[in-house]
C-alpha cells in the first residue's frame, strides 16, 4: 500500500470517529435528525476507508450512496431541521424523523440512480450546499448576539471551508490529483468535514445553554400575580 493511500485512509478514519462521536453526544441530547446524519456521514467514511485499503467495488458503491445522501438531503435539509431544534424551537416528533430519511433515501436512489437528472446533479449538490451555507450564516449571526465568539468563528470556518470543497467537488481538478499524497481533493475534503463536525456541535450547545439559562431565569423570576 502506498503513502497515498495510507493518508487517505486515515483521513476517512478522522472523519469516521469525528461523525460517529460528536453524533453520539448530539443523539444523547434526543436530536436524532442532526445525530443521525452525522452516524451517516461515519459510515460514508467507514466505507471509504475500505475502498482506499482494498479497492473494494462495494465498500465504493455504500461510501458514494451516503455520501449523495448527505450531499443532497442529509445535510442541507435533515441536519438543518436538527439544528432548528435550538433556532427556532422544532421538536418533530419520532414518526416525522422517520418520514424524512425514508423520503430522503428514497430521493438519493433516483438521484445516484436515475440517468435524467445526471447533467443536473452537480449543480443541484453545489445549490443545496450553498443553501445550507445561508442557514449557517444565520447560525453564526445567532452565536455571535449571545457572545458566543468562538464557536461563531469555528462554524464559520468550517462552513466556508466546506462551501469550497463544495464548489470544487464536481467543477474543478487539483493538479496532480492523482498522485498528490496531501493536497488532493479527497484529504481535503475529508479533513474538511471531520472539523465540520465538531464546531456544528459546540455551537448547537452554546445556543442550548443560553436557551437553558433562560428558561431557568423564567423559572426563578418573581411571580406578579
């Protein structure tokens, strides 16, 4: 095995334990649409570091599906809801969490699958991409009114930086792509996205303590009646 894919494989593997435990930490919060896409995006990267340590067709075709998955729907859409837990207060219920991943595997199958919307496809990743982007500005807008200055930079970080990796995915080739030991675009994408995780998760709980440090002030203030 060269050092190429060595790197390779330990990138997957950084982006594997970042998905699989910051997923963890926000599924113990009872988030499961954002936790749960975070387990899919480790288990893209579980596969793809068995592509890059074997060449193996299937551990290619899993890793490509989750990760249209997340491209598409999981991300722009799922995590976004997850996230709007403490934006804006949305507590769908278990049988809604449902229905949108079944609708989301449902529609990544004809996007992966189907020959029509092919041409179209990396336009329509880059869009949801960009959308998500929006939705994380206002995110940082919302870490920075309560203070939060260092998860407010951590996201905004990782998102413009993951808003690059978009941008280039399907549009642009690094030279030297194929031989590149660490500036080829999947080490950078990979790495990308493991610190993506991380700086999502300390920025949802910074909104949740301030949301909580509410709650308890209402609870403690003086009744009128």
């Amino acid at each position: 095995m060269d050092l190429r894919s060595l790197v390779l494989m330990f990138s997957s593997a950084l982006l594997a334990v970042s998905s699989f435990f910051y997923g963890w930490k926000i599924v113990r919060k009872r988030n499961y649409l954002l936790g749960l896409e975070m387990w899919i995006v480790g288990t893209s990267a579980t596969n793809a570091i068995g592509f890059f340590a074997t060449g193996n067709a299937v551990s290619y075709e899993v890793a490509h599906f989750f990760d249209a998955f997340s491209r598409g729907f999981g991300m722009p859409v799922i995590a976004v809801a997850g996230l709007m837990a403490i934006t804006h207060g949305y507590k769908p219920s278990i049988r809604q969490d449902v229905a949108v991943f079944v609708a989301s595997f449902a529609l990544t199958f004809v996007l992966v699958g189907a020959d029509f919307i092919a041409g179209v496809l990396p336009y329509y990743y880059l869009a949801m991409w960009i959308l998500l982007s929006i939705y994380l500005a206002y995110f940082v807008k919302r870490l920075l009114n309560v203070g939060a200055v260092l998860e407010a930079l951590g996201v905004a970080v990782s998102s413009m930086a993951s808003l690059a990796i978009a941008g280039i995915y399907d549009f642009y080739k690094i030279p030297g792509e194929e031989t590149n030991v660490v500036l080829n675009f999947f080490t950078l994408a990979l790495c990308t996205w493991a610190g993506f995780m991380p700086t999502i998760y300390y920025g949802y709980c910074a909104l949740e303590r301030v949301q909580r440090g509410g709650q308890i002030s209402k609870r403690l203030a003086p009744s009128h009646n």
